[in-house]
C-alpha cells in the first residue's frame, strides 16, 4: 500500500507533529534530568488516597457509572467543579460547566465550534505549543500578540482584533506556559472589555491559577464579563492528576455550550463517568485545599531552585521570576542558539525545550522553557549545572 | 451578548444535534420502556468486579497511572487488545493498536485525518446516526450505498467508488446498527477487495462482533485484506462498559497512524491511563470470555422476546431477525410514518428511534429502530405490545 501525502486532508497535512514527539522523547531516557515537559512531579500524585476513591465510587454508584452518560457531563461533578471555580473568582453555576478531556479537549471543541480554514486565532507571543498544533490541526490563520512582562498587551489585541476580526483570543494568564508570566489586574479588566467591544470569544486557559507560591491572587479575566465572551478553562491535570483527563470549560452562551456539546458527541460522546467521579468525589470530600497547599511548598522550593541555578549560566543571560506555575523561560545572549544547545545538553544528560516551538512563527532561537515540576530539587541543581556547563563550554 | 449563527463554523452551523438530543431524552423519563438508545443493560454491567480491579490498577501501577501518558496509549492495554483482537481473526500487531475514547473516537480520527469539506465519504444505506453526525461535522459529502440482507452490496459499492472517488467507506458487518444485519462471507472478501483496488480507506467499525447469539462468526474485513488499507475499529463499550470510554482502532499504515497520533493530540493529548488500566487487567485476568458467554445469555433471550412481540403488529410490517447485536429494524406498511408513531407511543410510554435519522438522505419515514439490550424481558413484551396497541389504534 502507498499512503502518498496527498491521502490526507488539507489541515492535517500542515502538521508534523514533531515538535511534541521530541518532547516526548526527552522525558523517557534514564539518568536523564527532564526540565522538558509539563508532568507535576509523581510526588504531588496520591495512588494512596485515589485508589480507595476508585473503589468507592463503582461500589458507592453501581451499574450507572459505567454506563453511556450525557454529553454534557456528569451532574454531581458540573455541581462541584462549579462550587470549586466560584471559590477561584469565576462566575459561574452547574449548567454552565462542560466537563471535557483536561483543558486541552475544551481548546478542541471551541476551534471546532468556531474556526473555519482561514479564519485568524489571535494568542500570546510565545504561547503553549500544544494549542498552537491544535490551531492548526483547524487550519487557522494564527497571529501571535506581542507580550511583556505583565503578560499580553491590550492595546496590541486591540490592534490586531481591528486588523485580523479573530475568532478567538486565546489566553493563558495565570504563571503562563511557557513563560511563567502573570497578566496584571488591568490587563485583566483590558482583555475582557475587548471581548464585549468587538464580539470576539476569549478563551481564558487557566490550568496553573491555583498553583501560586508568592504574591496575591488575581480575578480572572472572565470575572470581568459580563456579557459571556469569555471562555474559562480549568483542569484538575496539575492539582490532582493528569493521566485521569479531567478538565471543564465555563461556557455561558447557551448556543455555544449547543455546538461544542454537538462537537463533543461527535468526537467521544461523553467524558468518562468513572474520573468525572472521582474528581467529584475528591472535591466533595474537601481534600484539594490541603493537597494544593502540599503540592505549592513542593513547587516553590523547586521554583526556587532553578532560579538560583541560573547563576552559574553566562552573562546575558535573562530569565523569567514566576509566582507560580511549572514554568521559568529564559533568553540566552543574542546568538546563542537553543536547538543546538538542546542536542549537546542531551549528550549531558539535561533537557528543556527550545523557545522557537512556542512562536507560532518560529524565530527567538535563543529561548528556552525550563520546566521545575517534574524534578526534585536535588535533580533540579544538578539539571542546572549540566545546563551552565555545557553553556560554558560554548 | 448576541451570539449569532454566522460565528459558528461552517461544518457546525451545518449540524444541529437535534435527532440524538432527543434519543438521550426518551431514555429518562420515568415509567418510559425505552427501546430507544444502544445502552447495554445495566444487569451486564460488573460494578462489584470493575470496583477491585480500579483499586488494583491504582495501587499497583502507582503514581504513574495518574501521570500523563502517551498518546499512543498505555501500552500493556496494546498488547492484550491485540491479543484479544487476534482471538476474534483480526490480524494485528500491539504497535498498530491505538487506544481511543471507545470507537467514536477512532472515527472521528480517521475523517479529521482524510477528509476535507466536499470529500465524498461512503456508508451504509441506512448507518449509525452518530457517524453520520460526525461526517457532518467534517463537512463530508456522505454517500449511502445500497444494502440488502446480506449487508453492503459490493456492487453498488463499487459503483459509488468509481462515481465519487470517496476517502473513506465506513461499514459495520456484524449486527449491523441499525439494521441488525450481518455482512456475508462472500462480502466481505468483496469490499476488502475494493480498498486495494481503488486506495479506498475502508473503516470496518465492528463493536457488536462478539454478541452473537445464533449462527457461526465470520473473519472481518481486515483478515482479507493485505494491503492495509482496511482499519479495524473495536471496542469494549458492548462488552464491558460503555461509560468508561475504551475503544481501540487497528491501523497499519504507519503514516495513517501518526496522522491519527497527531489528531489526538491536539484534542485530548492521550486516553485516560486509569480506564486502559482497567480494561487491561480486566483482559489479563481472562475474565471476558465468561463475560460474553453470560451477557450473550441475557440478550439471546430479550432478542426472542421482542422478535416475539411483532405478531402483534399490523399486516405488513416486516422486521429483520439478527444473530446477535443490539438492535432489530421494523418497516411498517407503507403510508406510516414512524415520527408521528413516536409521539403516540411516548404518550403509552414506549419509545423507539424513528428509521429516518439513519438515512443520511433522510425519507423512509416507516421504518424504525428497536434496542433490546436495555430493557428485561418482560419490559420487552409489555412495550411491544405497548407499541402493537399504538399501532393499532392508528
């Protein structure tokens, strides 16, 4: 059989895939200290307290939880999920949440809802390199909005919405992937007053607000609505596991919950009910305030770490300080390039993940994401040292 | 906020979702006997057998079940469903096993893989709703190719293949739903033939294959075919449990492969480690085969009864009588019309699926779909004969 390119449609063609396979690649060889990828650190996940959760559950529900449920998720979950987010500042109720598969499933179902082949997304410069292959995967035109160190620049979204006439803003304004930038308050309040001005759908993707390990905690964006244009997205992938692929979006529009509901059906029916349980089980039983408190004193000491690991690197050298999050991004001395650097720190036995994958139009060659979640501090200096070293090295 | 039709897609302002919203409503009205939906019975369903296994997996594995995975899936679940497949006459590998949210899923993977707006898709005259649906939401020009009580007819086929020169040809041989109807031997080498011949991909979407209740099991598609260009499609929904969401598709060619890897990744990054666990051990531990034997027990009979049930019904009426699956498909006399049966039958509190929804090009207005699994025996006979008084009455 010949599967020429030409088999396959037109937006899948575009998309090689290659820059998360690489990632992939990084984080599986021993003795490799992994800064590449966005795993919490397999001390914040608790097997101990899950698997009697599991349990309890299937007994506690029966036949029904492995039963075909509705599309639009599991009730006691919407209910709680709803509670936990109205604690986090986001406005909400039950009938608004759509549970899906992590954060990444809801991103899905938006650009399926509203992006024809063409049709210009606007996001930060750099952003998550995952939704940037997702836009793609819908063949969108992608322009990135300049950012600073209060995270993305109003007057610039301004600029581009009345250039481009987007259909979607995507955002991710808490400890941002990959920079670790927070968007302040005003531009908060800015961002959200674009959506209403000029009828744009803001997806505000939140999965690191509640790792916070300094500072104060911000309102959303989508607090800021009033009218519904804002999209919040929330995960339970970073505070109680990733591998379980629960998440929820907060739609208000009632005919836009309808047609990613409809893109929902069409894609996976429905979300698992067994992990829409658990979640639900863990949330009501109160155990995540504890865990978050345990897992941001684990964070903030390996945040911390990093940071100082940065001493040893040459001069020229700036780096991102987060208040919360998985991610620091640094820039290297102009002419340093950070894919060749991957390849020699790799043969040390270090890896992150170069910059350029996170611009949608490539470039910034001397940028890297240093993930600290998924390395114990002690992993985490030495990491850092390999990566000073073969800096030194040249 | 004024959300009009025109910031929708052009595949979703295409797709209202209408004809399965109402399906899932006559599930849950009280009293209802419901031969609506395709749910297993909740009596098939081992909640006090899955409960340990949960707890098992999570203990055992540990931190890494609830870690990210791979996109390519958890792979012991590869393995043993390739194991499990191989036992059924699918010819396959681990590597070419990808885990998916049951079979929807794969299929949703294989049109974003191949099918741009306009691409001519072939199916069943009539198929399943819910991959109509799915083709809509691609943008899919679906054309149905003429069936009988053999199945697909490979002719007609043929035909369509040289007229339309389709991207795919979706087909379900065994119990097909809605029909019931089984594609015969001689036929199934006939359309594994025409992918070869033509570069036709051919997704042989066969969840129903082990609830055979009467008559001997037929090698699938895919055992014909040596080219790869037949991609198996199963499932453990019908077998274990719909609601925990695990499905695998068989794909070959590793450039389809990872053109489906690439697919998933941007919608939900990878299948829930948790429920492949499940699955896996559940597999492992040999339990299916007992398994198959006591559900194929319970659905033999609630078959008989509502083959039963059709005496009742007017002259003219013609029914199909399957060797297995879920569903039986009615024809009323000619002049009936299925829809407005519906509405009466609702009110006597028995409800169906009108035949209409299956035909991507709509009309046959007399015929319907009826599940037996869902409802026990004696709910069986008092909703036909609900439905022979309905009849009757006119």
């Amino acid at each position: 059989m010949q599967f020429t390119e030409e088999v396959f449609s037109r937006n899948l063609r575009a998309v090689n895939g290659s820059a998360i396979r690489d990632i992939f690649k990084l984080l599986g060889k021993p003795g490799m200290i992994s800064f590449a990828g966005g795993n919490p650190s397999n001390a914040a996940l608790e097997p101990q307290v899950i698997a009697p959760i599991a349990a309890e559950v299937i007994e506690m529900i029966g036949a029904p939880v492995l039963q075909y449920g509705g599309t639009e998720g599991f009730m006691p979950l919407r209910e709680s999920a709803a509670a936990f987010l109205r604690t986090s500042g986001v406005v909400c109720e039950a009938s608004q949440i759509l549970p899906t598969q992590g954060s990444t499933q809801a991103i899905d179902l938006l650009l399926k809802a509203l992006v024809d082949p063409g049709d210009t997304v606007l996001c930060e410069s750099p952003t998550f390199l995952g939704t940037i292959q997702a836009m793609r995967t819908y063949g969108a035109n992608i322009v990135s909005v300049p950012t600073d160190e209060e995270g993305m620049i109003p007057e610039a979204a301004e600029e581009a919405i009345r250039k481009h006439h987007p259909k979607l803003l995507y955002i991710i304004p808490s400890f941002q992937n990959p920079t670790g930038v927070t968007l302040s308050l005003e531009r908060r309040k800015a961002i959200a007053a674009l959506g209403a001005k000029y009828g744009v759908v803001i997806a505000e993707d939140d999965p690191y607000r509640d790792l916070r390990y300094s500072g104060e905690a911000l309102p959303s964006i989508q607090s800021f609505d009033e009218e519904g244009w804002v999209v919040y997205l929330s995960s339970f992938s970073k505070l109680i596991s990733p591998g379980m692929r629960v998440g929820c979006a907060v739609v208000k529009p009632a005919t836009l919950l309808r047609k990613m509901v409809i893109g929902k059906q069409s894609t996976d029916v429905h979300s698992p009910q067994l992990n829409q349980a658990i979640v639900d089980n863990y949330l009501r039983k109160g155990l995540l305030p504890a865990h978050i408190e345990r897992i941001c004193g684990l964070y903030r000491e390996q945040l911390a770490a990093m940071l100082e690991g940065f001493s040893a690197f040459p001069d020229g050298t700036s780096h991102t300080t987060p208040q919360g999050g998985l991610f620091v991004w640094a820039r290297l001395p102009e002419g340093l390039d950070a894919q060749k650097l991957l390849q020699k720190a790799v043969e040390a036995n270090v890896a992150f993940v170069p910059g350029m994958h996170f611009y949608p139009e490539g470039g910034n060659a001397n940028t890297l994401r240093l993930n600290f979640s998924n390395s114990e501090v002690p992993q985490i200096r030495e990491g850092m040292a390999r990566l000073a070293e073969v800096l030194k090295r040249g």
